[in-house]
C-alpha cells in the first residue's frame, strides 16, 4: 500500500480552558466532565477536555470535546467527539461529558434539558451489568472498559484527521460501506469534517485513496503482500534524533487494515490530513519547539490521480523532476498541448488492436493503473492469470502478484486484469507496490519483431552454412592428429559476444557442449537437483571423472547474459583457496550453464541457520571460516591481478567444502577498479537487503568499503546465528546490526554468541569477531577498516581497536522478492541474486 504519512494544520491556533482542577486518567459514572477540567493519561503525554479553536474566550465561542497532546506548548488536537454539534460557552448551556451506567459516554449540554450532542452508543454491555470506567491512555486512545477488563468502545475506531501510532486504517470484510476514513477539518479553526478523505478503497480492498469529495485525488499502488516494512527514516533538523516508522498490514480473515509504530526514543509523531488536502507525517522537534514535515503528498504533479490521462504514466524515475510519457506503443492523443505541459487527454495507440493475436509487453517497476477486475479467486498462478488475460480479447493489461506473506489463508495470490481505458499509472524507481505490467500491444509490433527475425534469419542462414562447413573440416583435421582433448583444448566460447568490452583473450576457458552436461545430470533429473533459487537450478554430475555443481540459469532468470559473462570473465582470472573454482560454462542458445568445484557442504547459510546442522559449526570451526572469508575477500580487494569489489557477498555465497573451508561464490553481481579507482557509483543498486552498505543502497556508491561492511553483517551472522533481519531473535530491535550494537553499549556483549558454541567458544575471540564486525558496519565508509587491517587483526588479535561508532542500517523501503526467497531452503551450491534499488 501508499506510505501512509501525514500530519497536523499549518498554524491551527487552539485555545484550550486552562483547567481549574485536575482529574486523574479515568472518568467513572456519577463524575462528569465540565470545561475547565481535564483528564491525563498515565503517562502525561495526552490530555481529554473542552477546547475552543480560534483563539477565542468570547462566552459565544465554539466548545469541542477533544483529545490533545499534553506535553508540547503548541497544542494540537488529534481528536474531536463533536465535530458537527459544537456547543456554545455559556453559563446557560456549558456542557457536560458523563459516563453512564450502560457504558457510554454522553455529551449533553448543561441547561437542564438534557439535549445529546455527542455519545459512543454503545451497546455490548446490558445496564447494570457492571461498573464501566473510561480511560485515556498514553497512546492517545480514549477507552471505555467493563469492570472484568473487557474493552467496549475506544476512540481508535473512530477517526478524525490523525493518524496515531497503534491506530488502524482498513475495512471489515464483508462490508461496503468505506471502512475507516480519516476526515480533514474544514479549515484552520474549524474541526467539522472537511472536503478530503483518506482510506482503503472498499471495492479491491488492495489500495488506499486520497478524495476531495466523491474525486480521488491520489491512488497508492495495489498491495503487493508485504506485511512489514519501514515507511521512512529520518533525522530532525537541529537535533540528533532519527526516527524509524515501521508499518504493518494485519489481515485476520475479519478485517485488513494497516498500522504503524515508531522507533523507541522517538518524539511525538503522527499522520494527518490537513483541510488543504495534504496527507502529511510529522513529528515534534523539540529543539525548534515546532512540528516538523518530514513527507507530505501529493508530493508530484503528476502523481496525481488521472494527471497523465488514460493510457499515460508518471514517471517518478527521471530528474530532477517527474514527467507525464506514454506507455510503450502509444503516442500523446494531442502532442500540441502535450508540448504545452497538457496531459488530460492521455495517450493513444499507434497502431490499433488486431485482436487475440496481439502480443504483449512486459513493462517492469510499475504501478499498476486502477480500474482493474480482481480475477481467480486470489488463487491463480503467474500462468493462470496470463491466460484469463490472453483468452479475452478485450483485455488489455494484466499484473500478477504473491501474496502469500500476508494473509491467514495460505498461498493467496492477486491476478488483475483490465479491460478498459489504463488511467492512473507510474513508473518507479523503488516504491511499495511496483509491480511487472504485461500490456497488450498491437499485431505491427509483433509482426515487426517477426520480421525483424525473419531478416537476421536470412543473413544468419548462409553465414551459418558456411561456419558449419569450416567446423566439419576442422573437426576432421582435429580427429586426424589425435589432438583432441576432453577440457582443456577445448575449443573456446565466444564470450566476446556476451560481454562487451570484456574479450577473455588471455586465457583459455573450457567450453563444454550442452549435450555433455545433460548426460552428465541425467537430462537434468530430479534426483541430480542440489539446490535452486531465483536463478535457476543446481544439479551434480560428473565431467571428466570429476564432480562437479552445474549451475543452470532459467529463461526467466534475473540473471541474464551479462551477469553470466561476467562471472565467467572475472572467477576464470581468480585464483586463490577461499574462492570457488568454476570449471567450465556453457551458452548454448537460451542456455547458459556454470560449473563449478563441487561443495559437499552446501552453503554457509544452509548450515548456519539450520537446527540440524549448525552443531557441525562449533567456535573453532566458525573462527576459521570467518578468517577463510576475510582471506578470500582481501585478495579480491588487494592481493589479486584486479581490484574486485563483490557487492553480493553474504551467507548464501559462501560454500563449504568437505573440511568446512570456506569459499566465496557468485561473481554476477562483481565490479573491477581501476588501480588508482577508490570508489564508483550506479543507479542499478544491486544486492541482498541488510548486507548492503547504507550508502550503497541508497546512493549507488560502492567501494571496497561496501563489501568490508557486508562482512561485518556476515560475520555478526556466524557468532550469533542469528540471520541478519530477524525480530524474532533480536529483542525486538529491528536488526542485528541495532540488536549487536545495543548489546555491545550496554556491555552484554558477551551474551551475543549462539547458545550452541557458549559452552566451547573463546569468550576473547568472541569478543574481537564482535568488535571488528561493528567496525565493519560503520556509518561512515572511511571509518570502516580495510580487509588487510581486518585479517591482521582476527590473526593476530589486537588491544588497541578504536571503539566502534553508531553503525549505518539500511531500512527498505520496499520487501519485494528477497522476502519470497527467504523462505526457500537453501542447499548446495545454492547461487541467490537479489536486487533492490536505492532512493
């Protein structure tokens, strides 16, 4: 869903009675509320009572019953009870908050006549079958509760314009009735609700809408079935305070709705919707003693809803700043007012639909237009639903996503199709919610695929015909002189044209056939399989008498032909114990295969995080993998012909070998430095989520420094056993690097290992793999030590390490396919490629 943000009015001016008397947290029945008296929650951090906005004392001001933060000067209100039944301050007519008998609350006016302006009407509880007392708490939540504890009414469920931490924002299924909404005010001193709303959609249930009215302002895209994710992080002017918002989704099979908490420590921060229609966060700095706007929407022109027009997007990609485009084989319906900054008419096909022989085009990184048909049930597959797509001929888009992270209900799925007009569409860099659109194009431009196919044919054919001749020749000649070899004169791939720039022109490099390695694997059996991931497969077979991993990428892998040349080009010049030894490769047409050294093993994190196996891991058995990497990684960065930058390294790309050596895998991802290069910088941040250096991911800028902190994670990870974004196993804390760096400043460092080693493990060794690893993840890459000092040190030890400073963590904002891999076992010689983007 949308990032759910917002805050208070720009200068709301709120008059507040300054209380007579003091109540404590509770109201009871027989002890009402009157102005000028107030109740506090336990906590002193929010308040209950009357106020008046406007700044007035007049006797004819507005009197409201509302809920305010305590303790900030500038008071602010986060609820009103009464928003379309002010009373007037009189002494005729002062009104009155009591607490009934049947356990509801009731405002009435003070004048004798007894006329309701506001009541919770609550009816759980039958009259006099208990005693019921209202209290406000400290979150803001003001609660009605019986006398056995039972919760019967709470201001959570009704909102107004703020967004509380703890509060939720959703439906109720079964229900069409708008869910919960936040309403503005009507304007700066008047609470009545306003023209702009925020909420779920009712009708999918799958996103959120910003309305003026009945008019969608803005459109959040569908959910994607995250169920926890971090909306942003920020540090306030002035002030040394960060502040994380972690936001959850809840779907019980009762309701959906999403929630958020705050970092622990942080100041007053809070949603809200203004009468001026922006959805805005804030939170209280209590330096500038002044609400701070850390995000408001909509933040883009023309992220408006619709702003594009039908057929147009968004692009939130490009800088500085975002534009209206068309979607690929449509054109501007009017390039005249185009030009002239003028979207509303949209786009228009160039070339008009034929019918179902029309192809369609995989647009990736979008948010999905509205107006979609929820189809299958939320069961279909990737498969099923592109054929409900492609048997309807007036279909002309559909998108696919798993959901299977964010229900009670098993493997849910959503499959969207759209049939009319696409209208309100984007194109993200990193966003919740982008997802792949497959979008019907017309038959001309699949017949000029065809034909551009056709043509290469023709000119292939005899170019072809003849290399085949030439082989046959050199096959015979080869036969004849009895020089064939089985691997090392083999002939060699033509990697030239897999990688640019890149010929591997100083060395020789096995090509195996294809058909070899499908013997080798029994036509790439079930029972050959040891391992799988993103990628593809890995099988064992046998080549040459010699065991060996085969690496098979699928069609629709992530990594693609320059990934593949590239590990190729770069392991096939290293040498060293603690890298994996590839063997040979295959590209074969679609085909692309790397075969490497067998591991018996399997993968670091295989056995690192596997109850069953971690035993095999005691302390003197980690200290040395820890070193066997640092050794393997200094090398790259130092000790090897080329300064390699790995930018992948993690537990699932480390393998163990039959003595439990470890040896760093997956080159994919790897980068070369020039010999006077320190740093570089991409705008394609590729990577696993929490061993990514902070300014990496969020910047693209990548140095030998950026794999120094992905070991600091990694080898946090081997004392603990702990995977890297665990909450279950940290405390609470939202990730080990916070978890270990907590523990080492509260001095319990010596609580950090892994239960399994306590007993065996030097508490000394400990303490410096703990101490180097938070130096590892250091905020500042200048700060972090290189790979030589660190290998010197776990060698040789050290009394003299500075102490570690507050370490960079890296809150994504978006949980895409990592999440999804995190539950697929990883065996050996597993190869796992995640990317994310930076912001």
């Amino acid at each position: 869903m949308h990032r759910l943000a917002l805050t208070c009015r720009a200068a709301v001016l709120i008059l507040l009675f300054l209380p007579f008397g003091v109540s404590d947290d509770r109201l009871v029945p027989g002890k009402p509320l009157s102005p000028g008296s107030t109740i506090i929650s336990d906590g002193g951090a929010f308040a209950l009572g009357f106020f008046s906005p406007n700044n007035s004392t007049s006797t004819l001001a507005k009197l409201y019953l509302g809920i305010w933060y305590n303790d900030i000067p500038e008071l602010t209100v986060v609820w009103v009870a009464n928003r379309e039944t002010p009373v007037i301050n009189n002494s005729s007519s002062s009104p009155v908050l009591s607490l009934t008998n049947t356990s509801n609350l009731v405002l009435s006016k003070g004048d004798g006549s007894g006329r309701v302006l506001w009541t919770t009407a609550n009816k759980a509880a039958a009259p006099g079958s208990s005693t019921p007392v209202a209290v406000l708490l400290n979150t803001g939540n003001l609660v009605i509760r019986s006398s056995n504890g039972t919760m019967l009414w709470q201001s959570f469920d009704h909102n107004t314009d703020t967004f509380l931490p703890g509060m939720k924002l959703g439906l109720k299924y079964n229900t069409r009735d708008g869910g919960e909404r936040f309403v503005s005010w009507k304007g700066p001193g008047d609470p009545s609700p306003g023209r702009f709303s925020y909420g779920v959609d009712p009708i999918t249930f799958l996103q959120m809408f910003l309305w003026d009215g009945k008019r969608p302002v803005l459109r959040s895209a569908p959910w994607t079935g995250y169920l926890v994710m971090t909306d942003g992080r920020y540090q306030q002017a002035n002030a040394n305070t960060e502040i994380v918002i972690y936001l959850a989704v809840v779907d019980n099979n009762k309701e959906i709705y999403v929630t958020y908490s705050v970092s622990d420590g942080a100041p007053h921060t809070r949603y809200v919707l203004t009468y001026s229609g922006e959805y805005q966060i804030q939170s209280w700095n209590k330096r500038l003693l002044a609400w701070e706007i850390f995000g408001k929407w909509p933040s883009l022109g023309c992220s408006l809803y619709g702003y594009c027009g039908s057929y147009g997007y968004c692009d939130e990609t490009t800088t500085p700043a975002s534009t209206c485009k068309c979607l690929d084989g449509f054109e501007p319906a009017s390039k005249e007012e185009w030009r002239s900054g003028k979207f509303s008419k949209g786009c228009r096909r160039k070339e008009q639909l034929s019918g179902c022989s029309d192809g369609f085009l995989a647009l990736t990184g979008m948010k999905p237009p509205d107006k979609f048909i929820l189809v299958g049930g939320g069961k279909s597959t990737f498969a099923e639903c592109a054929v409900e797509c492609n048997r309807n001929c007036s279909c002309v888009a559909y998108a696919h996503a798993n959901l299977s992270s964010g229900g009670s209900g098993g493997n849910v799925t959503t499959c969207l199709v759209w049939a009319g007009e696409l209208i309100d569409t984007g194109k993200f860099s990193a966003e919740i919610g982008s997802n792949t659109l497959y979008l019907r194009v017309a038959d001309l431009d699949v017949a000029h695929v065809k034909r551009t196919k056709s043509n290469a044919a023709r000119i292939a054919l005899p170019v072809l015909a003849t290399v085949l001749v030439l082989l046959c020749i050199t096959f015979a000649w080869l036969k004849f002189k009895g020089k064939s070899e089985k691997w090392r004169k083999r002939k060699r791939n033509s990697l030239d044209e897999l990688h640019e720039g890149n010929p591997p022109h100083d060395h020789e490099f096995p090509f195996v056939r294809f058909e070899e390695i499908a013997i080798a694997t029994h036509n790439f059996c079930e029972t050959c399989k040891i391992g799988h991931g993103g990628f593809g497969n890995v099988y064992k077979g046998t080549l040459g008498g010699q065991e060996v991993a085969i690496k098979r990428l699928s069609r629709d892998s992530q990594q693609g032909t320059k990934e593949f040349s590239n590990e190729v080009i770069l392991i096939a010049k290293l040498q060293h114990r603690n890298l994996v030894q590839l063997l040979g490769c295959c590209a074969d047409q679609d085909e692309k295969l790397l075969i490497y050294e067998y591991m018996p093993n399997k993968s670091l994190d295989a056995t690192l995080f596997d109850d069953s196996r971690k035993l095999l891991l005691d302390w003197l058995t980690r200290f040395n993998i820890i070193k066997g990497i640092a050794r393997g990684l200094l090398y790259l960065h130092q000790d090897s012909r080329l300064t390699i930058i790995h930018r992948d390294l993690k537990a699932g790309n480390v393998l163990l070998d039959a003595e439990m050596k470890p040896k760093i895998a997956d080159f994919g991802m790897a980068r070369i430095f020039g010999d006077n290069q320190q740093n570089a910088n991409t705008q394609r941040v590729v990577g696993t989520y929490g061993y990514m250096a902070l300014e990496y991911a969020m910047e693209g800028l990548f140095s030998t420094k950026s794999d120094v902190y992905s070991f600091g994670v990694l080898l946090l990870e081997v004392v603990t056993g702990i995977r890297r974004n665990s909450n279950s196993q940290t405390m609470g804390f939202p990730s080990l690097i916070v978890y270990a760096w907590n523990m080492w400043k509260e001095g319990r460092a010596e609580e950090l290992p892994d239960p399994s080693i306590m007993d065996a493990c030097s508490l000394d060794e400990v303490a410096l793999c703990i101490h180097v690893a938070l130096l590892c993840v250091e905020e500042n890459p200048d700060d972090r030590p290189l790979m030589s000092n660190v290998v010197f040190v776990l060698e040789n030890g050290s009394n003299t390490l500075p102490a570690p400073n507050r370490p960079a963590y890296f809150a994504r904002r978006r949980i895409e396919m990592e999440q999804i891999r995190e539950d697929i076992q990883t065996s050996g010689n597993s190869f796992t490629l995640t990317e994310i983007e930076g912001h």
